[in-house]
C-alpha cells in the first residue's frame, strides 16, 4: 500500500472523529478576518510525503505544498505558516482553527460533509511507469509486458481492471518490494502514484524510468471549513491564477517529473 493509500484509509476515521470536533467547537469570527488582522495563514500540510512535502537537507520544509501554500499567501498577502499535520489529526486541526488551510486533499463524498473545497491545485494519479527505451502508450500495449504492483492496494485493483488478456501482473508484499522488482528488471513495468513515480525518477535509476499514461485520477485540493464562502473565492482565484500564469505547471515540472494536466 502506498503512502497515499495508507493516509486514505486512516482518514476515514479521522473524518468519523471530525463530526464530533466540529459539533464541540466554538463559534468564531470570519477566517479570512481573521488571516487578515493576524497577517498569517496557518496552512495544514504533511512534512512526510515527498515530493509534497519535508524536510530539506537545510532542515526547512520543501516540496510542491511548500511552494503551492507559499503562492496562496502572497495571493492573500500574507506570510504562510505551516502546521505540520497527520491524516488522523488534520480534519480536526481544520475544525478547531489550528489550522485555516488543508493542502492535500483528496475530494470524496464522505469528506464534502464535513469540509469544502478548492478547485484542484495539483495531479495525483496512479500511473504506468517504465523505460524510456519500451514503447507502452496505453493499457492494450500491457499485454504481453510484466507489471510489478503492491498486493491488494487500489494501484492492484486499477490494473488489474484495465489490463487486457496477456499482462503479466507481478504482485509483490508492498510498494518497496515492488519498486525493487522494477528497477533490477525483474519486471518491465511499475504502477505507483505520480508523487512515488516522481521520487524515482528524480534518482535517476539506470533503467532511465519515465510516466507511461495514468490509470486513475484524485487531484488534490485545498480544503477549508464549510461557510467560509470568502476565503473559498480568494483561494480559488489563486489557483486559477496560478494556473493562468504558469506558477502550477512550474511547480508539477519541477516536484511531479510531468507537465500539469491540460483538462485539470
């Protein structure tokens, strides 16, 4: 299981505990009143999932939120502070205003609920990955090809879906196992998230490794509390910003490896 799936399915139960913190917390002034007169915002990121977020050898945060939350700021005109945030505690630190912004978010049903959220700052995505010298453009050139995956992880499910009749699925213990396995040749290709793919790719292995094509798609967004209607539109607008003048397809380049996707 990748780091990102192992977050999703602990945030479940975060998000059960999050009712709760919501119900017991206080009333409170508007958030962007707030960032305003405190000229901060207090921006939830995790500084354990590169390349999003860690700790640099200068012992500061980098990655794509660093920047991403960064940008927000200058939109908002502001400075960013960052809170350090798990996937148990994050939707509480948003609840109870520890912190304003959560960087990193997946949309689902479950969590529309609780939280609202941005348009899409940034691609996550499980995708194909392999050789620069094998020619694979989509799933029916699987066939025939060996395809090293976790075991039981949504990246098993999702090729296993999409994998015609031939595809040689290598199923390994865990993520590492099966990153192993791809790099020493023992398969030709590897399916992980594009913040794993990326990570390998900027080590620049022998095998020269490059992103195939995606198999499934959950871009991260910002999220924020209900009835922040304000804070929504400004953040929005940063985005959409950024994604006019370049600042998001700079950012994917430089942590993700790979272009921003056009239709996100």
């Amino acid at each position: 299981m990748t780091h990102r799936s192992f977050r999703f399915l602990r945030a479940v139960f975060g998000c059960v505990l999050t009712f709760a913190a919501v119900l017991a917390a206080p009333a409170h002034a508007d958030t962007l009143d707030t960032i305003q007169k405190n000229s901060v915002v207090r921006i939830g990121v995790f500084m354990d999932y590169p390349p999003f977020g860690s700790i640099g050898p200068d012992m500061k945060p980098q990655g794509y939120d660093i920047d991403m939350g960064e940008y927000l700021a200058r939109a908002l005109k502001v400075k960013a502070e960052f809170v350090p945030i798990t996937g148990e505690n994050r939707m509480a630190y948003l609840a109870t205003h520890k912190a304003d912004l959560l960087l990193s978010v997946g949309q689902t049903p479950e969590r529309e609920k609780v939280i609202d959220f941005s348009k899409p700052y940034a691609p996550y995505y499980l995708a194909v990955f392999g050789p620069k010298s094998l020619a694979v453009k989509s799933t029916a050139d699987l066939a025939g090809k060996s395809v090293a995956v976790a075991r039981g992880t949504l990246e098993d499910l999702s090729v296993t879906k999409a994998a015609p009749a031939g595809a040689d699925i290598k199923r390994f213990e865990d993520p590492n196992g099966a990153i192993s396995a791809f790099l020493t040749g023992q398969a030709q290709l590897l399916v992980v998230g594009n913040d794993v793919g990326a990570t390998i790719i900027a080590k620049n292995p022998p095998v020269q490794p490059e992103q195939k094509f995606q198999l499934f798609s959950s871009p991260d967004h910002v999220g924020l509390n209900k009835q922040e209607p304000r804070l929504l539109k400004k953040v929005d607008a940063a985005i959409a910003q950024a994604k006019k003048d370049g600042t998001l397809n700079t950012l994917s380049t430089k942590w993700l490896k790979a272009l921003y996707p056009a239709d996100l």
